[in-house]
C-alpha cells in the first residue's frame, strides 16, 4: 500500500532568502498539522492517525515531511489518511473561493485563523504538498485574507441563526455534497431559494442505513431526495441546517405519450369554454 506523506514548506514574507523566526516557523508547522489531522479524523478511525517525522529542513525555505501511520493495528491509515488529505484540499479552497467554511474548520477556526493571519506578518508563503492527486495546498497574503473573510461571514452569519425556530416537516432538494456536520455524519443539500448549502444531519441509524461515509459522495451527489426531519430556520426565514430521520431518492420516471394525452387539463371543457369560463364569457 502506497505510503501517505505531506511536505510542508514555509518562507519569509521576504522572499526565500528572507528571515524566517523559530516560533513562526514551528508554529506554522503545527498549526498545519493539527488542522490536517481535524480534516482526517471526520473519517471513521481518523482520529488514530499519527505523523511521523521523516525530513525537516531549515534551509530556505523551511520544509518537514511526514509519514501517516495509525497506532491501532486493526486502522488502516492509507485509505482514509487519502480521503482526509483530499476533504483538506477541498474545504481549503471552498474557504478561499468561495466562502465556504466546513464543519472541521469551525471546530478548528481558532488554529486556523492564526494559521493564516502568519502569512499576514512574518510568513509570506505557506505551501502543503499533499503528495497524491489532491492539489497543493498555497497559503499567500492575498488567499490568506480572503480566507479570513470567509472566517469573518460565517461568525456573524452564526449569530443570526435563531435555533428556538424549527418545525418538523420535509425538504425536497438536491444533494451537493456528501462529508460531516462537527463530526456527524451529513449531507449538504442546496436550497433551491437561497442556492446555499445547507447541512442535513443524519442519525446514526440512517447513517448506518446509507454506509460508509466515503461512498456517499458517489451514491447521493447530485441526487434529488427528499429528507424528513427537524427543520432549523435562521432569523430572515431561510433553511439554516435539518436533523435528518430518514430521506429518500427521487427518481423520475417516464412518462409515454399515451398517458400525457390521458391527463384531462380543463376538466371536460373544450378549450374554447375553458377560455370563456377563464374570461369571463361563460353562458348559461
């Protein structure tokens, strides 16, 4: 089995042969590999995966790599270490280009955020090769406070949320993504008004009902379902999360022309008396 490593470079806000300070530069280091250890460990058994220490360098620019390995023999780190490594790439992108904060970066906004105000002061480039198809993770000034704002939206979006507003019902929605709401296992569906994302907790019965976390993305994306549960509003009205007891896909089906022609829109009426009848010009 492929083995699961990450180099992580970091330079000076001045360019390569610029200063860098120790307790930036490890610092930055940590910081990055706590928060791709909180990208990992939304994964079944994550949370054993450990890194060890394969190469550190301080030449410019300071660089580590490490080797995932599990300290459970009964964990196999490489699949889902490359699972975690890929929702990592993601969600940081989703953070810088759209605003998106995932479940993992919330739990993890305080590491996060100082993570990336270095590239503010000190550090001018924080790079995180993940070693696989995933792409390279690039922290710069500019991504870096981009990314801040997406930090700044959220909280105060946070604050808006009224969780005493809720009604148990059902939502019709597409599925965009599959992945986990502060550890529990989720769906995030697409508001058709808003066109915003929003999390669909599962319980574990249904989760257990749908399988392993990994292969939803494949079974559901896309998807049109309907989800019966506990529906959370925010304060303007708008769908703020659901705690999901059960859902299912809604497949259309075809439809022949002879049932089409079956169907009686204006109920009898020849459609000159349902035009007058609409008008106004009906007679007795």
């Amino acid at each position: 089995m492929a083995t699961e490593r990450v180099t992580i470079t970091v330079e000076s806000n001045i360019g390569e042969d610029g200063p860098l300070t120790v307790m930036d530069t490890l610092d930055q280091f940590k910081d990055a590999f706590e928060l791709l250890a909180a990208a990992i460990s939304q994964e079944p058994g994550g949370e054993k995966i450990r890194w060890r220490l394969e190469r550190l360098s301080k030449n410019s620019p300071a660089t580590v790599t490490a080797v995932a390995y599990s300290d459970d023999p009964e964990i196999i780190a490489g699949p889902l270490v490359h699972r975690g490594k890929q929702r990592f790439s993601r969600d940081m992108t989703a953070l810088r280009d759209s605003g998106e904060v995932s479940p993992w970066l919330r739990q993890k906004s305080s590491v996060a955020k100082q993570f990336l105000r270095r590239n503010l002061n000190g550090v001018g480039k924080t790079a995180i090769l993940l070693e696989d198809d995933a792409p390279q993770t690039v922290i710069v000034e500019r991504s870096a406070r981009a990314s801040l704002k997406s930090f700044e939206r959220a909280e105060v979006a946070a604050e808006t949320e009224d969780k005493s507003h809720s009604e148990f019902g059902m939502v019709d929605a597409h599925v965009g993504r599959a992945d986990t709401y502060h550890g529990k296992p989720a769906i995030y569906i697409k508001d058709r008004l808003s066109g915003s994302l929003v999390p669909c907790i599962l319980t574990d019965e249904l989760a257990a009902k749908e399988g392993p976390i990994h292969s939803w993305t494949d079974a559901w994306t896309g998807k049109r379902i309907r989800v019966k549960g506990r529906i959370y509003y925010d304060r303007d009205g708008k769908i703020s999360r659901v705690s999901a007891v059960d859902m299912e896909d809604v497949s259309p089906r075809d439809v022949s022309l002879e049932e089409l022609r079956e169907i009686d829109l204006l109920g009898g009426k020849t459609p000159v008396e349902h035009l007058d009848e609409l008008w106004g010009y009906a007679r007795d």
